[in-house]
C-alpha cells in the first residue's frame, strides 16, 4: 500500500514539475468593465497603472473563466488577477466591486 501511495504521489510531482516550464506573474488589476464577450472569453476593461507592468489603459483580455464575466455589464467596477507569463496572459478570480449605476439613463 506504502509503495502504490508513493508511486502515485512521485507521478503527481513528476507531473506538475513538467507543467510549468516558465514562471508566471501575477498583478492586481481594478477597473470598470467596458464591455464582455462571454462566447470568446473577453473582456474590456478600462483600469488604473499596474505597477511594474503597465500604465493605466483601456484594453482587452482573455478570460480564464467565461462564467465569471457573463453576469458583468458596462460600467460595472472588478477587481481581478492578470496572470502573466511567456505563453500565458489572462484575467482570473473576477470579483464584482460595484455593479453599474443605471439610474442615469434617459428614456
């Protein structure tokens, strides 16, 4: 029983080790949503700088979850983590700071 447990675990770590060949990064991202694009996995998002990546902008990402953005609309405020690496580059762990105030629009 010992033997099969720790042959099953040196798998795993053989496994996992094999996955991530290049470190990835992780930054903190707040903005207001722009627009989604659920189907594609995309979202626009108008966000303050993130330091030591970029200054503030308006841009599209790809979504690691579309369940997370089918809920969001324009005007809503997220905050996210943009996870960065060689052939990695997507939004994860959505959260909804504030949902879009549509009292303001006229009928």
């Amino acid at each position: 029983m010992r033997r099969s447990l720790s042959i099953i675990f040196l798998t795993c770590v053989a496994a996992a080790s094999g996955c991530e060949s290049t470190p990835v990064k992780h930054y903190a991202l707040q903005g207001e949503v722009i627009s989604t694009d659920a189907p594609k996995k995309l979202i626009t998002v108008k966000h303050g700088e993130i330091p030591g990546l970029m200054p503030a902008m308006t841009m599209t990402y790809a979504v690691k979850d579309a369940k997370q953005i089918e809920k969001l609309q324009a005007g809503d405020e997220i905050s996210a983590d943009l996870v960065v690496g060689q052939n990695v580059g997507h939004l994860e762990k959505i959260a909804l700071v504030s949902k879009a105030d549509n009292s303001r629009k006229t009928r």
